[in-house]
C-alpha cells in the first residue's frame, strides 16, 4: 500500500511518480521531466549524459528511460521563473526519488 504524502496544511500532495518524462529538448541522451506544483512552483528533473546524475551506464552517462536512472538533477523555479537555490546552487545533483519527493513536500 502507497501512503499518500501530505504537506504542512494536510493537503496530499504529488510527488515524483506524478512527474512525466520526455527525451530532453536540448540535451542528447538526456530525459526531462517537469513538475508543476498547486502554489506554481516547477521543478525541472532531468538526468543523462553530461548532467548530474547517475544511470546503469554509470555516472552523468546517456539515459534514454526513467527506468535507468537512479539519481537526477534538480532545478527549482518559483513562480516568476526565477530560480529557488540553496546557497546560490542553481541545480541540485543527485537526487534520489526520495530526494525529490522531500523537495516537492518542501516547497507544496
């Protein structure tokens, strides 16, 4: 049984099987995903050759599934299409999924 995660206001909330990812526009050997959350926040996950993450080829090595990534980058954008960063980081690297659902309860 999946337990439903809740943010502060007791609200459930989504999380990282509710992001959709596509081949990245830009990036060659790379997926994206984007997450838009209910107070207009996005987060951007991606993961693939040159980026911060990992796959079965190994680390920042093509990914062309989901399935074969086992950590992603991160990047946060608030509602203006600014960035939201940690100590000026503007992505954050190696995220599990677990990673990323905090983020999303972070930031719903």
């Amino acid at each position: 049984m999946v337990r439903a995660i809740k943010n502060n206001k007791g609200y459930i909330m989504k999380t990282f099987k509710d992001i959709k990812f596509e081949a990245h526009k830009v990036g060659k050997g790379a997926i994206q995903g984007l997450l838009m959350l209910d107070n207009g926040i996005e987060l951007s996950v991606v993961a693939g050759e040159g980026m911060y993450s990992t796959g079965k080829g190994g680390v920042r090595e093509a990914i062309n599934k989901v399935e074969d990534a086992s950590s992603f980058e991160v990047a946060i954008f608030d509602q203006a299409g600014n960035f939201i960063g940690a100590d000026n980081d503007l992505v954050l690297g190696w995220q599990s999924r677990e990673d990323i659902d905090k983020l999303i309860q972070i930031h719903s």
